[in-house]
C-alpha cells in the first residue's frame, strides 16, 4: 500500500528558542514537516523525545520531522517555516 501524503493546511514561521517550543496554529494541529530559506544546521526537540539533535539542513528541502523545539543554541539555518496539517 502507498502512502498517501498529507496536505498542509497551515504554516508558522519559527524563531528558534532555548525554552520555547514551535508554536501550534491550534490545539489540533499536527507538525508534518519544515523548511529553511538559509542551508545550516538545526538544533531541535523531535516529538516525544526530550533530548536534542542537531541536523544539517539545505535550503528549500523539505523534511517530514515532526519538531517540538528548534533551539536556538546550535541552530545556523535561518528562515525556519514549519508545515502543520
């Protein structure tokens, strides 16, 4: 069986922050994926896991990773845009 995508409806564009995670457009929005305009790295919270991870990311890709925090330490990619359905 495919798998069938799953359109985004909504998006947010996200200031990496040490304390603060990626803000819900709504309490029923689910993170499906992110992008950045600038290549780097991103340091971040995946979903349900607690510890952080860093990732080297190039511009205009789009990486299906559900995030909880993009954190400020460690992150170099700028134009950070997350997809939620």
């Amino acid at each position: 069986m495919l798998n069938t995508p799953v359109p985004m409806s909504q998006a947010v564009v996200v200031t990496p922050s040490d304390t603060t995670d990626v803000p819900l457009p709504n309490d029923r929005s689910v993170m499906r994926g992110f992008q950045v305009n600038v290549a780097g790295n991103v340091s971040v919270n995946m979903e349900g896991v607690g510890t952080s991870i860093v990732l080297a990311v190039l511009a205009g890709t789009y990486y299906p990773y559900s995030i909880a925090r993009f954190r400020a330490t460690g992150t170099t990619a700028t134009g950070i845009t997350a997809f939620f359905s």
